[in-house]
C-alpha cells in the first residue's frame, strides 16, 4: 500500500532530510550490483535477403552480383536487425561480436564470435553463424571498379534534385566512401534546417565521446542512518516497466533486487525518493509540450510514454521522473515493501548502493536512435555527450558538446549550428558537406566504434522510418540505406547506397520551402534510387 503525504510536508521533507543526515552517522555497506544479461546478435540472412530483394524488384532492374553482395551486406543485415533487441559491440570489419540468441540455441551451435570460442573441447557448441560485414563496399573487389564520374553523376542528379517537389532550396553531395572522394556537389557547404538528421552528428559525437559499449545506470540507494531509499537517475530513457524486457534495463528488475536488499536490512516499510540532478536545465524542448518528445529527465521509464507504444508521436506523462517513481513504488509495493508517495531528493555520497540496473550498450541505443528517429534517445544521447567532456548536462550543453567532440575528429563544421540532438529544433544547422563527413568517418576503418550509425539506418522499404516509403519505386528498395528528416517545410534524407558495380556511396539531400511532403519524400527517395540504379560513367 502506498501511503500518501500531506502536501505541505512532502514540500519540506527533502530539506528536512538533509538536515537530519547531518547529524546521523554514516554507515557503509555495499550491495551486490547487478550486471545486465548481454544478448547474443545475429546470424546472416544473406540467403533470405537476396530471395526478398529478387521478389520485391521490378523486372527491369538488373541485379548483378555485386549488388545481391551489397543487399546482403546492407538490407539484409539490417532485416535481422529488426527482429534483435540489441547487439554490440563491433570489430574492425563491422560485423557484430556477438551473436543472435536463436542462433546460439540451434542443436550444436553456441554463441561465439566467428569461430573464436575459448572452449575447443569436442562437447562445446559450435560457434553461431555470423552476421556478414556491414562495409561490403569497402573491400577490394568493390574497390577495384571505378567509381561514378563526377560528369556522370552531374547529368543524373541535376535533373532529379531540380524537382519543383523540393521547394526553393536544395543542396546535395555525393561522396565515395572508400575513398573520401566528392563526386557531385549542389551547394555542399550551404547550411540548412537538418530535421532528423542531425541525429546522425549526435549519434558520431556520443560513439566518440562516450564510446560504443558505454552502458547508462538506473540505480536504488539507501540513505545511512535513515529509511529513505532514492531512486536515481542516470539518464537512460529506454528503461522499461514492461513485463518483457526485450535486452532493455528493467525496472522490475530493479524493483525486485532492492526489495531483496531492503528485507536483508529487515526494511518493510521506506521513505521513497528519486534524483534527477544529474540533468541541469529545462526540461522542455523549445518545441514545447510535443508527440514527439517527453519532458527531458534523467529518470524515466518507456520515454514516459502513455500506452504500449515503442516508437512514434504519443503522449507522454507530464513528469517523466515521478512516473517512473511511482511505478518503482507500485513493484517495491508488489514484493512487500511499503513506501510513502514519492518526492525530489538528491542522493548523498555517502549512499549505500541497494540495486542497479544498466543499459544496453550505445552501440545498441544508436541503432534504435536512426533506425525509428527516436527523439528521446536522441537528447538523452546529446546529454551523455555533455557528461563525458565535462559540460553542463541540459540542451545548451549537450549542442557545445555535440560541436566540440565532432571539431576533435575534424569534421568539417563550418556553417554548422547546434541547438539540440533530436534536429527539433528549426535553428539547427548542417551542411550536406558535414553529414556525408559523418557518413564516411563512420565507415573508416580506424573508427569501428562508429559502425552502429551505418547499421542503424533505415533500409529502404524495410525498416524504420522508411519502411513504408519506396512502394513506387523499387529500385531502391534494399539498397538505400538512409536517415530522414522531416520539418513543416522542411525535407532532408542522408546516408548510404550500393550502386549497380557494388560501390559504396554517402550522400546528403536536403530541402528547405517544401510544401507537399509526400511529395518531397518520394523526389528524395528517386533521387537515392537513382544513385543505386547508377554506373554512372
């Protein structure tokens, strides 16, 4: 039962609990943390990808063996990414290190990396197929044929992009990836209204900064001295309440293993609290009260989300930190431990640790952060940013230290502005210069912490926010892989595509004064394809 405070006291009981910490003494007693369980990833599909790709393609497309390589290479990892809860982290090559679970529980295979297992006896199982290489298109086959030329290119887009679709403005930049090379420009270092994809800088600036298999903590403290446990915050917004967890850190499971350290302590009954402080600032997008983003706390649960969704606009509980709290009672409640209605605190230093829950690695938050153009993550990612190079974790914080850590792996930043991570905000500013930079610092091979940003993004026709674009135009289908963005009047779409020879390509497209969405996508979405569909020489 939760046992309701009067309003007045629940005002002053913080302050009236620091005071009362002052003059108790402290007692230090360490609880066993718990370390979440890792899921194995996944297994390749190239098989199932190129037999999807041949039923989805029009008759007079082509598929030469180079290209069912790249689809298997990029489509079809990513179809298999649809299905895994996470996976990380990465090796040079970019394939996964670890292995999918239904493919480490087929008779005789196990979870190891690519035949590496450290057990060799006859009886141990047989290591899960891997995942085939995300950078196919990097290798020297593809290396070895010419890339498009920059008159070739030239011919094709210029028409494309001169789609009166695409409103007053439009710039472009086409780029080899292999070798860094620009092959088509149209206003490259005009800065623009990115939309969505400026989560591709946060995702870079996060990956560098913070590093791929950096895990976020949720954790449970009891105060010494006192009955006051404080539920703390650590900024991971995929934490869930749901009764399958799916690989994400539970609250359930926090909830169980603090009241199991509270029954140890012969605790029944608590003062309960939570700490957001590790955030600063508004909590509010400049947006406002919006669909698309909750409340911007260190503590939540689900994106403080209102129903059953995982994705999407919806609405969002207008306090994020005191949802997640209250449910936290509820499960404590569940397991036999009362509490009383729960209020701010922050927790002291001298803070016994009761429990402790942890995200998947960054590696698998960028995934689901490009893949869906999760908003939520994409703050709380701008805010790791901040906390890894010292600044202040709140918007303004989070944008200097996007544009900081990015100056440090020398990008090209001139022109760039940062006002947020999500590209809610309409003041941002990118280059189609700086967001194929992005692209290709991804795929370079002295940066495999950055491979979760070219698997992570959208497969055309398949996944995530372009799962239900290039229904009228298959050609691209599989092949583009791709973030988009999408403001009133605005329309950008970023990423990479495998031409006809198997060559590997990022390109930047973005659109300023659009006034027909759909039809802008569907102008953004030719203009890909027809880089797919492209020798180009």
């Amino acid at each position: 039962m939760v046992v309701p405070e009067l309003r007045a006291w629940r005002a002053a009981r913080p302050h009236v609990v620091r005071i009362k910490r002052t003059v108790q003494p402290h007692v230090t007693r360490v609880a066993q943390a718990v370390q979440p369980r890792v899921t194995r990833a996944a297994q390749s599909v190239r098989p199932h990808v190129v037999r999807a790709a041949q039923a989805v393609r029009p008759r007079s497309v082509k598929f030469t063996t180079p290209r069912l390589t790249a689809v298997a290479a990029t489509a079809g990892l990513a179809l298999a990414a649809g299905a895994v809860a996470f996976a990380g982290p990465w090796d040079s090559s970019g394939q996964r290190t670890a292995e999918r679970d239904w493919a480490a529980s087929r008779e005789g295979e196990g979870g190891a990396d690519h035949g590496r297992s450290s057990d060799t006896s006859p009886t141990a199982p047989k290591p899960a197929p891997s995942a085939a290489s995300v950078l196919t298109g990097l290798g020297g086959s593809a290396v070895s044929v010419p890339a498009p030329t920059q008159k070739a290119l030239t011919s094709t887009l210029d028409r494309l992009l001169g789609d009166s679709a695409l409103g007053g403005r439009r710039t472009a930049v086409v780029v080899d990836v292999a070798t860094g090379e620009r092959l088509y420009g149209k206003g490259a270092d005009d800065a623009q209204t990115p939309a969505s994809t400026t989560k591709i800088a946060t995702a870079v600036a996060v990956l560098s900064a913070a590093g791929a298999d950096h895990r976020i903590e949720t954790r449970a403290v009891l105060e010494p001295g006192t009955k006051e446990v404080v539920l703390v915050g650590g900024g991971d917004p995929t934490l869930t309440v749901r009764k399958e967890a799916a690989g994400w850190a539970s609250l359930r499971t926090l909830a169980d293993e603090t009241a199991t350290a509270l029954k140890a302590r012969h605790l029944s009954q608590v003062t309960l609290s939570y700490d957001t402080s590790l955030y600063t600032g508004s909590a509010l997008h400049p947006i406002g009260t919006n669909p698309n983003l909750a409340p911007v706390s260190a503590l939540m649960v689900d994106e403080a989300r209102t129903d059953a969704s995982v994705s999407g606009p919806v609405t969002r509980a207008a306090d994020p930190a005191v949802d997640a709290a209250v449910k936290f009672a509820g499960l404590l409640e569940a397991k036999g431990i009362k509490t009383t209605t729960p209020g701010p605190s922050r927790a002291t230093n001298g803070s016994q640790s009761l429990a402790s829950v942890s995200s998947p690695p960054l590696s698998a938050l960028i995934e689901r952060m490009l893949t869906n153009s999760d908003n939520d993550i994409a703050e709380a990612m701008a805010r790791q940013v901040a906390l890894a190079t010292g600044r202040p974790a709140d918007f303004e914080g989070g944008a200097a230290a996007i544009d900081a850590e990015l100056k440090k792996l020398g990008l090209p930043l001139s022109g760039a502005h940062f006002t947020d991570g999500s590209g809610l905000n309409r003041d941002d500013r990118l280059t189609a210069d700086l967001l194929t930079a992005l692209l290709v610092k991804a795929g370079d091979p002295a940066h495999p912490e950055l491979r979760p940003i070219l698997t992570g993004l959208p497969v055309a026709g398949f996944t995530g926010t372009l799962s239900d674009r290039y229904a009228d135009d298959a050609s691209g289908t599989g092949l583009v892989r791709a973030k988009t963005g999408t403001l009133t009047g605005v329309n950008t779409l970023a990423g990479t595509v495998v031409d006809a020879d198997g060559r590997l390509l990022a390109f930047a497209f973005l659109a300023s004064d659009t006034t027909d969405p759909a039809a802008a996508q569907s102008a953004l979405d030719r203009t890909a394809s027809a880089l797919a569909g492209c020798g180009c020489r």
